[in-house]
C-alpha cells in the first residue's frame, strides 16, 4: 500500500455524499469491475492507495454542512480491506460521523465490519446506519474461488445476523450473478431464504448477470481459464466482448427473486433499496413530537 494526501474526501454527485478512504482492492474477486481501465488506476490494483488524511478531510466536511446527511461508503473500495486492521481509517471515520450526527450506509463483504458495531449502533440510535453486505453464491466452496480473500457466504450470513440483533437495518447485493456458474434457481433460492430468515430490509439486484470492461474482463477471463476450463470461450462465443453479460436464465431467475421478494415484503428494486438508504428520519423532530403529545 501507499498514503496520499487527498484534496477531499465526500462527492455529491446527484445529491448523494459519498467516500472511498482506500483506492483499489485485496479481496481477489474474479469479477470486479473495479479494476476496469476506465478508473484509470495508475497503480497496481493491489497496491491500496490510502487517503491517510480522510478523517482530517470528513470532519471538516462534514462541520460546514448545515443539515445532516446520510454519507456512503464501499461502493468503489471495501473500507474493510485487510488494510484496515492496521490503519483503522475507517473507524476514525465513523467516529466522525458519529461525532457529527450524521447517518451512514456502508457497504461490505468483510467480517471485519463485525469490531466496530459499536459505532454503527452508536449511529443508528443517533441518526441511521444501513450494512450491506455483498452474497454471489450459497456454496462457500464456489465463494472461495470467486472471493478469495474475504470471508466465507456463511460468515457474512452470520454478520447480517448480528446485525439484526443491534436493531441495525441490513440490504444485500445479490451481485453479480455469473452465466453458467452461480445463475440457478437453487442458488438464489437458498441466497434468499437465507435473506429473509435474518430479516434484510431489501436485496439490490441490476440483474442476473455481470458487466465486463477492458481490464476487468482480462481478469476475469484469466480467472475462468483457471479455475472453470474452457468456459472462457462459452462466453466468448456468446457475448463477443459486451458490457452487458446476462445469463440465459434471466427472465426465470428474475421472476424467482420479485415474487419471493414480495411474499416476503422486501424492497428489491434499487430505486426503492437507494431511496431508503440515502433517505435520514429527523429523529430530532420526533423526539419533539412525542414530547408535545
């Protein structure tokens, strides 16, 4: 890794604030777009840029806000990286948010989430604070070759649990989905069953499917050779070099997860999944209602 000193730290584009404290990634995962050529890495993907003045940079952000806020973060990097044991940064940052009375909606595919649920329950009984949390398959054996650097399906599963139990509000990424290796009916039904027991509050799903761009479908074409022989020219063969990959079984694996979704009164639409998360209660302005009833 190596530090930079960033300029800032939050972005507004379309009204939202989000962060990325690290650039780059350690998880391994075969199909992140992350690494795509677009994001102009002049780095090694590996190589994790630190914004070691992030906190510097997110209090005075967010001092000059006149109203609080809900701050994302993990789109782009996964604030727990193994990184993060040793730096801490993404700590001192909630401690920040925290500090300051804003909300957060962080998003994971690390136990390590798991040390400072303290703060994210100092935050949700101040503000608001949504985990999410990253699941592509049931079979943690598959997991292991599609994310091998993270922890396993069934310690996130474990995660969201704990989760629930704080009071802590959860949504999952059923994403990607990739052709011919995770896209069946068993695997997004056991996914699921498993979302609804630990009472999620919505699963974002673009689609049964993953994106691919120069860089990232390098990566994971070396990948397929690897570990699924012969795959990579199935996709070839099939999809040429598009972005969009969706899988043969799309439309029956999409009408699988909206029905159950809504059996189980569960937000599946990203529009709905996004507005919840960017959306902070006045809990302030309650506090005074009920005191003047």
């Amino acid at each position: 890794m190596h530090f930079v000193n960033a300029k800032g730290i939050l972005s507004g584009n379309g009204g939202h604030n989000g962060m990325n404290i690290y650039r780059g990634c350690t998880h391994g995962c075969i199909y992140c777009d992350s690494r795509s050529n677009c994001y102009r890495f002049t780095h090694a993907f590996e190589d994790i840029e630190v914004k070691q003045n992030a906190p510097e940079l997110l209090e005075a952000a967010l001092k000059s806000k006149r109203k609080t806020c809900m701050i994302g973060t993990g789109s782009m990097s996964d604030p727990y990286m193994h990184c993060e044991e040793e730096l801490g940064l993404t700590r001192k940052c909630l401690e920040v948010i925290s500090k300051y009375g804003f909300g957060v909606a962080i998003q994971t595919k690390s136990d390590r989430i798991l040390r400072d649920i303290d703060l994210l329950n100092e935050i949700n009984k101040k503000a608001k604070c949504v985990v999410q949390i990253t699941l592509t398959t049931y079979d943690d054996d598959l997991c292991k070759i599609l994310e091998p650097n993270v922890c396993n399906t069934k310690r996130r599963i474990e995660v969201l649990e704990k989760m629930r139990e704080q009071g802590i509000p959860t949504v999952v990424w059923l994403s990607p989905i990739l052709p011919f290796i995770n896209d069946t009916e068993d695997n997004i039904n056991k996914i699921l069953d498993e979302c609804f027991r630990v009472g999620v509050k919505g699963i974002i799903c673009f689609g049964m499917g993953l994106t691919l761009r120069d860089g990232d479908r390098e990566y994971f074409y070396a990948a397929l050779d690897k570990h699924f022989p012969g795959l990579k020219d199935k996709y070839i063969q099939r999809y040429g070099n598009a972005y969009e990959i969706p899988s043969p079984n799309y439309n029956k694996l999409m009408s699988l997860f909206m029905k159950r979704c809504k059996e189980n009164s569960v937000m599946c639409t990203p529009d709905e999944c996004f507005a919840y998360m960017n959306e902070l209660p006045d809990k302030q302005m309650n506090l005074f209602d009920m005191l003047g009833e």
